[in-house]
C-alpha cells in the first residue's frame, strides 16, 4: 500500500511538473499579449487624440475669422484637451516651393526656353500675386520675342497697370476663355522686338488678383506661351508652352497635431459660398 502511495505521489509530482513547464510560458505569453494589447490602445487613443486635433483646428479655421487672421499674419500655436489628453496643435500657412524652374540641360527641341515664376506662393481670397513669365535661348542664337500669353488661374484677374519687363502696356484680355471661366491675356510686341541674347533671361512681368471671393481652397496653376524666333534662322516663329506652371496655393493651411508619441500633419482647405466661408476639409493626412 505504501508502495502504490509512493507511486502515486510520484505521477502527481511529474504531472504538477509537466504543467508547470505548459503553464508559466502560457502565462508569460498571455502577459506579453496583454501588455501589446495595452500599447496598441494606448497608441490607437493617441491617433484618434491626435486626428481630433486636427478637425478642431479645421473647425476653428472654419468659425473664427479672427484666428484664421493671425494665421495668416504668422503661425499659431495652442493647446486642447480632447479624450482626456492634451494635444498640441499648430497651424500655419504653406510653404510652397520655388515655382521657377531651370533651364534643362540638353535639347528642348526649341531655341527658347520659357517657365512662369510667381510671389508669394501662397494666399487667402482677395490676395495678389505677381508672376513673371521667364525666358532663355537654349542656344547661341539670340531670339526675338514676339509674343507672350497667359491663361490665368479660375477667379483670377489681372491688375491693369502691372505690366512691366518686355513692355508696360497693358494686355488684351478674353474673359472666361474658351469657356473656362479664366482671363486670357496676350502682349503682343511691336518691331523693334524684344531680344534675349545667350546665357540672359528677360520675362513678361505681372500682377492677378484672386478676386473670386466664392475660391475654394486649392493649388490654383497658369498656362502661359512665349512666341519667339531665333535671328537669323529661315522660317515662321516658334511658340514654347510651359504647361501647369507657377502653382499658387490659396485658402489652404497646414496643421499638425501631436500628443503622446504621435503626430499628425494635414492640409485643410476651406471651402466658400460667396464670400462666407462654409466648410473646411482635410485633404491630406500624415502620421508620424
């Protein structure tokens, strides 16, 4: 009898053993599960903090003209609590880059090289922009430039007077061009034609103004041609298209929103009836 108690304290023992052995790494891993778990709520609850703060600053940028204002006169920084914690949230404006573009290294296919230059890169409705339409020799030849023109922007008009670089007189203007609700404009030079000798840049020089007050935001881009002829080469005039050029970002803002570990960086565009501003959208998101 004793023996059998023996044996039996034996087999409980190794199954105690065995369970152990099952147990403890069950149980380690369902603490590593749990702590992940936490982390991954702890992070989500961040991002979602992080995300309202960027919709209360579209809202803000919606309802008060005031702060909108000095976000236009310099970056603003504040603080909100949401979801029980505290956001940090910045908004200012963009920062597009240099719209001018080099010249390209090799051949165009064309004597002249042409590109559209614009300041500031940036602005709200009602802002001026001043742009010049640049243009090179590709080669040695000097060119003679005939003519320049420019599709401006939708809700764009040009500023009369503001002309300046090839000639100071005015263009002539088509509004609504071809049906597209943009101001066309045409400098048409006389003999003696303005010349750009190898290696020179010289440039059309004007102001539009975005006077559409109903713009929505948006990157807002103009078309322009410069028609010219290298002198002395045999045939007609050859015309260089800059394509999209001169992007101006109006009525969008940029906002980033941190708490925690987490940052989230958006664009916000606002949108207009007439000249009230009635919606703010988040065009873009990054999360950090």
């Amino acid at each position: 009898m004793k023996k059998e108690s023996g044996q039996i304290t034996v087999l409980a023992l190794l199954v105690l053993a065995v369970g152990a052995m099952v147990t403890v790494p069950a149980l380690l891993n369902t603490r590593t599960a749990l702590m992940s778990s936490r982390t991954y709520v702890g992070e989500a609850a961040e991002r979602y903090s992080a995300d309202a703060g960027i919709e209360h600053a579209s809202w803000r940028l919606k309802n008060d003209s005031s702060f909108r204002s000095s976000v236009e006169s310099s970056a603003q920084t504040y603080t909100v609590n949401l979801n029980d914690r505290t956001i940090t949230v910045k908004v200012q404006k963009p920062a597009p880059p240099n719209s001018k573009e080099p010249r390209p290294e090799g051949s165009t296919g064309k004597d002249m090289f042409a590109t559209t230059e614009r300041s500031p890169g940036w602005i709200a409705s009602g802002g001026t922009v001043s742009y010049s339409v640049w243009a090179t020799p590709t080669g040695t030849a000097t060119c003679r430039v005939y003519e320049v023109n420019v599709l401006l922007p939708p809700g764009f008009a040009y500023v009369a007077g503001s002309s300046s670089g090839f000639t100071t007189s005015n263009p002539t203007q088509t509004p609504n061009y071809g049906g597209t609700g943009r101001t066309y404009l045409a400098w048409a030079y006389s003999a003696p034609y303005p010349s750009v000798g190898r290696g020179e840049w010289a440039s059309q020089n004007f102001q539009a103004t975005l006077t559409d007050t109903s713009a929505d935001g948006g990157i807002y881009y103009t078309n322009a041609w410069v028609t010219f002829k290298a002198v002395g080469k045999p045939g007609l005039p050859e015309s260089y298209n800059t394509g999209q050029a001169a992007p101006v970002w109006a009525n969008i803002y940029s906002a980033n929103a941190s708490t925690g570990g987490v940052a989230v960086d958006s664009s916000v565009a606002l949108t207009r009836t007439t000249s009230v501003v009635d919606g703010a959208k988040v065009i873009t998101w990054h999360t950090k």
